[in-house]
C-alpha cells in the first residue's frame, strides 16, 4: 500500500517534517510515493497532472499509429467510429478531473488530436 502527501509546489521549498516517519496500520508499513494511479488517473503530490498527460500522450500516440496502420484497410464510413473507439474514449476519460490544466501543459495532447484526425485523410 502506498500514500500521497500532497503538498503545494513552491519556489522555496520547506523541509517534509514527515519524510522520515513512517505509518503503519496493523504493523503493516504503508510507502510514500510521490505519484500513483487511480482509476486510470496518474496522480502526484503537487497535482500537477503533468504525469497523467505524459501517460495519456503516449496512449493517444497509439491508437494514432493504429489508425494509421489500418486506415487503407477499412471502408470510409468506419474512419470516425474507430476515432471515438480508440482516440477519443482515452482523451475523454476523466477529463473533469484533469482538464482544468493549464494550456501550456494539455498543448501537446490538442496537436495529437489534430494529427489523428487527420489520419484517415493521408494517402499512400
């Protein structure tokens, strides 16, 4: 078992008082960890989400190379189903909890929407 102490991110940071305690229920130790993932939701002590949106870049990464792979396999009218399916079910997902993040953070996950919805309209 794990736990977060979830503390602000500051220029000058203060000393943990609690980095070297240690908890314990039922004398079974519990770790600090700095970042875990719930629900599919990477969380971290400053609640950045800069974690999570790493992690949902690669996923979207692909299911973007996917949709490339079988574009040319598949009639036109599946293009956009299989968007939503692979694409966008990811993007969507939890998107009240972290979507609140600054722009400058969620940029890239905007430019690998656009890249992927340009997919099905790439030649060979």
């Amino acid at each position: 078992m794990y736990y977060i102490h979830f503390k602000p991110r500051s220029k000058h940071p203060i000393p943990d008082p609690e980095e070297n305690n240690e908890l314990f229920i039922d004398d079974f130790p519990i770790k600090k960890t700095s970042q875990t993932k719930f629900l599919g939701v990477t969380i971290d002590e400053h609640m950045s989400w800069e974690a999570h949106i790493i992690s949902l870049r690669r996923k979207l990464g692909h299911a973007s190379a996917t949709l490339y792979r079988i574009r040319d396999n598949l009639p036109k009218h599946l293009h956009k189903d299989l968007y939503h399916t692979l694409f966008e079910s990811h993007l969507t997902y939890c998107i009240s909890v972290w979507g609140g993040s600054p722009s400058t953070k969620t940029c890239s996950l905007w430019i690998a929407q656009k890249h992927c919805v340009r997919v099905p309209r790439t030649l060979r």
